[in-house]
C-alpha cells in the first residue's frame, strides 16, 4: 500500500507541477489474486491505467535477502515471466 500511494502521489504531483509525461501506468508488484477490495478501491483512485501486475513469487525471497544473485533467476519465476510479458506489452 505505501508503494501504490507513492505512485499516487507522484502522479498528483506531476500533474500540479504541470510535467509533460508520455503516458502514465501503474505497475503493481507483489501481487495475489483476488486483489482485495479496498486495494482496488485504492488502485481506482490514483486515476493511473494498471499496465500490468507482477504476482508474489517465492523464488524471489532468495533473492531479496541476499542469498543468492538476482542474475540466478531462472524461467520458473512467475515474476520474471511477468516483467518480460509487461516489456512486450508495452514494447519496451
């Protein structure tokens, strides 16, 4: 929830300081299906197009608390797999 107000905020705030952006989207990470209700109230109220979600991934625990290289994550990852259909989508 921090990240999804940040995201929020930033957005109010480009919009005051009047910033020309090309096109504004909301990724959310660490996801579990169903989303909560009041996430997607959330979610609504930033105002931001949800480009994609990158669901929880145990695999990435490893990751995260230095155990192991992020330059290790295999195919299996359910995140990775993820990023790389967000990257085509958006044609990055």
């Amino acid at each position: 929830i921090p990240g999804l107000k940040a995201a929020a905020r930033i957005h109010e705030l480009s919009s005051e300081l009047n910033l020309v952006t090309r096109n504004s989207r909301l990724v959310l990470n660490r996801v579990e299906e169903p989303i909560p209700e009041d996430r997607l109230k959330l979610i609504e109220k930033t105002g931001l197009e949800v480009a994609g979600r990158i669901p929880t991934d145990p695999l990435f625990e490893k990751f995260e608390f230095g155990s192991a290289s992020f330059l290790d994550i295999t195919d299996e990852s359910a995140a990775l797999r993820a990023v790389r259909d967000l990257t085509v989508a958006l044609d990055l």
